[in-house]
C-alpha cells in the first residue's frame, strides 16, 4: 500500500512540473514579445482588463485560463499559437 501511494505521489510530482515549465516558458515568451513591443506588465493589464495580480500569478508558475490566455495574444496581436511550445 505504501509503494501504492509512494507512486501515485512520483507522478503527481512530476505531472506538475511538466505543468509548470510549460507555464514558465509561456511567461517567457509572453515576456520577450512585451519587450519587443515595448509593453509593459501594467499596459498589458489595462489592455486586457486582466489584473496585474493574476499576470504576476502567470510569472510565478499559475497556469492562464484559456479566456486570459486569448484576451493577452488579441491585445498583442498574435495568434494563440505564438504561445505554442515546438517540438
């Protein structure tokens, strides 16, 4: 029963840090295309109506609804797929 538990906790553990690097990297990109844009956090915030609170939850690891993530790419203009990891 323990090996059991011990198991299912391995892959809770690394379920959330696949999830949390996928996260990560969005915030980056999402951070590089704010630079190149000359866009800050806060502009972003009042262009998508999306609180700097929830965007610096994003930057520490949370991961963006679908809702958020469509209202940031329509005020950067870019396409949902921008955001896509490529493999």
């Amino acid at each position: 029963m323990l090996i059991l538990i011990l198991l299912q906790y391995i892959v809770v553990i690394k379920l959330y840090n696949t999830i949390y690097r996928v996260v990560v990297d969005v915030w980056n990109q999402l951070e590089e295309l704010l630079k190149s844009k000359n866009i800050t956090r806060y502009k972003l915030s009042k262009l998508t109506g999306i609180g700097q609170t929830t965007l610096q939850s994003y930057k520490d690891g949370v991961e963006p609804s679908f809702k958020n993530m469509c209202k940031i790419a329509d005020a950067l203009d870019v396409s949902l797929d921008y955001f896509r990891k490529d493999d």
